[in-house]
C-alpha cells in the first residue's frame, strides 16, 4: 500500500512533459496568429488609458462579445498591427468579501515604452485626439486586411488605415488580445476601493 501524501516524481514528470509540449504548442500557436484567442468575457467592462499610442496598421469593425451568462455585448473591435505605447495604464473595479478593490496594470512609465504586436481591443467607449493616414472609411469589414483578427461581419461597416497617432486615449474596453506584449517596467498593484486610471 502506497503511503498517503507523497508525491510519485516519475509519475509526475511522464504526466508533466506532455502537457508542458501541448501547452507551448498552443501558446506559439496562438501568438503566430495560427489560433485565434478568442473567449468569454467577464460581466464587467476595464479602463485602459495612454499618454500616446503609435501605430502601423490599424483597423475598425463592429461585433458581439459573450458573457459567460449568455449576455451579448456590442463593441467597436479596434485592431493595430504593430504599436509603440506610453503612460499606459488599466484599471478593473472587482467586488470582493472586503469591498470592492481596484486592479491596476501599467507600464511605460518614464521614458521606457510598451510594445504591442497584433493588439485588438473590443471597446465599448473611446475618446481620443487621432491623427490617422490613408484612411479608408466604409470598407466592408470581412475584407479589412491592416491587422489579423481585424476583420468583422460580412456586409457590416469597417475602415481601416496604414499609420495611427492617438493621444490621451480613454477607453472602457471588454476584452484586449495581443500576440505579443512587451512591458519592460511592467506595474501591477491593488488598490482599496475605486482608483481607476482615468
């Protein structure tokens, strides 16, 4: 009989292994763009806030989110191939047994920069100063071609343009993917109560 409360390390590690190769499989997968990563969103929309956001590629189109109760959600799907970002900051409120605390991420604070390939945005608000080159507005969204994942229902409104400058840039967003996510002073810290970003 085997004792209670010990680990089989040879067991173990033949379960590890496969697992681990499986689990790199769909990270490198989704992060070449092979596998959309695409999911459920929370009941609850986050802040995001930038000083600046620079970007090549960039694309607009309309779409649904889900709630993991079923509700359907309304965003403006932002995408932007390649993006250079500082004074970012996201905020999400969360209701906890000691009252509701706030979650707070940021990076390029200080001179330093976040970089972003492949970002799509779902948002459901924005507010912005843009300046934005070889627009193409009233595109049909399923042919968008700026940014993959971009793209938005056939027969649905879209636009897309090569270069996007923002400044001040205000969201309430539901979801945000991104192929890579490079924050070289990356910050995360909770807070008591409502301390949002913006």
């Amino acid at each position: 009989m085997a004792e209670q409360g010990r680990v089989r390390w040879k067991r173990f590690g033949l379960l590890l292994v496969p697992v681990a190769a499986m689990t790199s499989l769909l990270v490198g997968a989704t992060a070449q763009g092979v596998i959309g990563a695409t999911f459920v969103v929370s009941g609850s929309s986050f802040k995001l806030f930038a000083g600046e956001l620079r970007g090549q590629g960039f694309t607009l189109a309309t779409d649904v989110d889900r709630t993991k109760k079923g509700r359907l959600v309304p965003v403006i799907v932002a995408g932007i191939r390649r993006s250079a970002v500082t004074g970012l900051c996201t905020s999400a409120l969360v209701k906890t047994p000691v009252g509701t605390v706030t979650l707070r991420l940021t990076g390029g604070q200080g001179g330093n920069e976040v970089n972003i390939d492949d970002l799509v945005i779902d948002v459901a608000v924005g507010q912005t100063a843009a300046s934005i080159r070889d627009l193409e507005l009233g595109r049909d969204a399923s042919t968008l071609d700026e940014v993959p994942d971009g793209r938005g229902p056939a027969g649905t409104f879209g636009s897309q343009a090569r270069t996007v400058t923002l400044h001040n840039v205000r969201l309430g967003a539901w979801a945000v993917t991104a192929a890579t996510f490079s924050l070289p002073d990356l910050g995360l810290k909770i807070v008591r109560g409502e301390d949002e970003c913006y």
